[in-house]
C-alpha cells in the first residue's frame, strides 16, 4: 500500500533513528531527497586539519552525493595549527544548499580569487560566522555584504592594511549582528550605511573604552528595533578570580573610566526586552545604575550584569540601582541575573531586597 507523500514525510522528520533514516532514503526516489536532508539535518563540524583534509576528500571522491544536502556547516581550526584554506573554498561552493556556515580561522588570509569564490556561491546563506583576517575593511564589508538572504551575521574581523569600507549596507533580511574585532571601523561603516532591514538584535563583544563613543553612537541608531542588546566589556586584562584576588581599587578606577564615557543623552528602546552588560569594566555597580538611568526600556523583561567587587552598603550605587529597579519602570521585569562571587551573594541579596523574586547568580566557572 502506497503510503500518502504527507505522511511519508511526516514519518521521515520525526524519526530519530539513523539506521531507519537512512533505509528510507532506500526506498524510492521521494523518499531519497526528504530522507537525506534529514541525515544531514545535524550540524557537520569539521575540527582541526586532519578532519579538514578528510572532509575535502569526501566531498572530492568521483562517488560523492551528499553535496546537496549538507545546509549546516561549520569549520574551526585551531590558531596555534592554522590550515590553508584557499583550496577549501573551491570545493566548498559545491555546497548549494548551505545555509548556516561558521568558519573559525584567525590566522587564515584568502586570497582574491578565492574571496571572488566566496562572494559569488552561498547565495542560500541565512546564518554566517566568520572569524579571520582580512587584507582590509573593505574586504570584510564586501564579503558579508554578498549574501541577500542573510539574517544572522557574527563577524569577529581583523584587517592588516587600512583602506575606507565600500558603500554597501547590511543585506536587507539581517536582523542579529554580533560584532567582535576591530570595532570602530565596523560601527563607522554601519553608520555611514544603514540597514535596510531592522537590527532586532545587536552584541558587541570585547568594547574598549575608547570605542565607547561610536558603539553608543551606533545603540541610538538602532534603538527603535532592538529587542535584545548584549555589550561585552574588554576582558584581555581580566584576572581568573579563582587565582588572582581582586584589586577593588582597580575595579572601582575601571567604573570610573565607564562613567566618563557613557555620559549620553537619554535613549529609548521601545521594544527592548533583553540587557546584558558584561565582562572587565562591568565590575562595579555604579556602571549598570549609570546605564539604566539613561535609558527608557519599559518592556524589558531580562537584565544580566557582573559584580565582583565586595558590596558596600553605604555605596550610593547599590541604593540607585536598587530604587531603578523595585520604581515600576519596568513592569515587564522578569529576571536579574548577576554574575557574582559566592561569598558576596548574600549581601546582593540584602541590597535587592525588595527584588527577591527576580534573582538569578551565576559564578564563574570553576568558582563554587
């Protein structure tokens, strides 16, 4: 009995049995191509240079069919044991249907021909994370910018030479942006070329407090859209707390270098619903007052923050934030994680205390 195409397929994405899967793909030729791709619905991660070079032969063997259903890819290489990958890409625009590429090498540089490669093949590409260098911005910004249907993009970028970004806006289907890297001239571009489409969600990873004019630049830019802002902190000289003590006065110094930069004007974020501001320069609870009070966020229901200096009750700091918070300005407010030491929760606790309901701790891994 011949079973309807709708069901057969039903039957095919719902069993997680590979053995069963791949007998499927046996049976008839409709049943080949919606049992394949549910084969390789997994990620196919490809680690160091070995599996590299293993997975270019696969893909080069005369037998090879699995071309087109491979959609989710990923490639990491190790820094310290970088691969080439200018005879990789070639083989790789093979790969028609791909739509989630990460490619992990910070020591790789492409050449043109194969950055040519790369621009003109994925057009199926909806989720791009490139870690590498790039001979200069340009290069980078014409690379991401070659892929119309994308909508997630991480870009942790470096460049050797130094020449203006072309033109080109992000493609107009973009809504994540994850930005790490040489960050001034990425936001400068973005400013000089707005999006088509609207940043829902916007990271930026590893600011120095140099960039911090720019980045807040770029937040106000897009504020009217985004429901998820995360900033990351520069953390190159941040200390493992399970082996280096910290230095509070150091900490506070670095508070005080926030606040000098982040005096902007008031922003509002209509339909921001998730804050996360972590890593160095968010040891002090001054900085995370400081932003709240500047910004209007009515529908925010998460706020995830880091301190790790000792809590001071007499410290203005913890009693504005504890009045920002228990106000009403944020009726939506769900949850306030707070990246803290073990023995300081019970006085944040304390602090918050009209905010038990919402508390999230987490420590930082290796610490109990």
């Amino acid at each position: 009995m011949d079973l309807p195409a709708e069901l057969a397929e039903l039957i095919i994405d719902q069993c997680h049995h590979i053995p069963t899967v791949a007998s499927c793909s046996l049976v008839c030729k409709a049943w080949h191509t919606r049992a394949r791709f549910r084969l390789f619905s997994a990620p196919v991660t490809v680690v160091g240079v070995r599996d590299l070079e293993a997975f270019m032969a696969t893909l080069q063997h005369p037998l090879c069919t699995i071309h087109a259903y491979i959609r989710l890819l990923a490639i990491r290489q190790s820094s310290a044991e970088p691969s080439s990958l200018n005879h990789v890409i070639p083989v790789l625009v093979r790969l028609s249907n791909l739509t989630h590429f990460e490619l992990v090498a910070e020591n790789v540089l492409l050449t043109a021909e194969c950055r040519a490669l790369f621009r003109s093949n994925f057009m199926s590409l909806r989720h791009l994370l490139l870690r590498m260098t790039f001979p200069t911005c340009a290069d980078a910004v014409d690379l991401v910018c070659s892929f119309p249907l994308l909508e997630s993009l991480h870009l942790q970028a470096r460049w050797i030479g130094s020449s203006p970004p072309p033109a080109l806006s992000l493609p107009v289907h973009l809504h994540s942006l994850d930005l790490d890297g040489f960050m001034d001239e990425c936001i400068r571009w973005l400013l000089l070329c707005p999006p088509k489409g609207t940043i829902s969600s916007l990271r930026l990873r590893e600011v120095v407090e140099k960039e911090l004019g720019v980045v807040f630049e770029y937040i106000r830019f897009v504020a009217a859209t985004l429901e998820d802002l995360k900033l990351s902190m520069d953390a190159r000289a941040e200390s493992e707390p399970s082996t280096v003590p910290w230095n509070n006065f150091q900490l506070l110094l670095i508070a005080g270098f926030f606040l000098q930069h982040v005096n902007f004007d008031p922003i509002h974020f209509p339909e921001l619903k998730t804050l996360e501001i972590t890593g160095r320069n968010s040891n002090d609870v001054a900085m995370i007052a400081h932003f709240l009070s500047r910004i209007q966020a009515s529908q925010i229901e998460q706020i995830s923050f880091t301190s790790l200096v000792s809590v001071n009750p007499a410290r203005l700091a913890w009693v504005h934030l504890s009045q920002l918070l228990s106000s009403h300005p944020y009726p939506r407010l769900r949850r306030i994680t707070i990246t803290t030491l073990p023995h300081l929760q019970p006085a944040i606790v304390h602090q918050l205390r009209r905010l038990p309901y919402v508390l999230d701790f987490v420590f930082p891994e290796g610490i109990r």
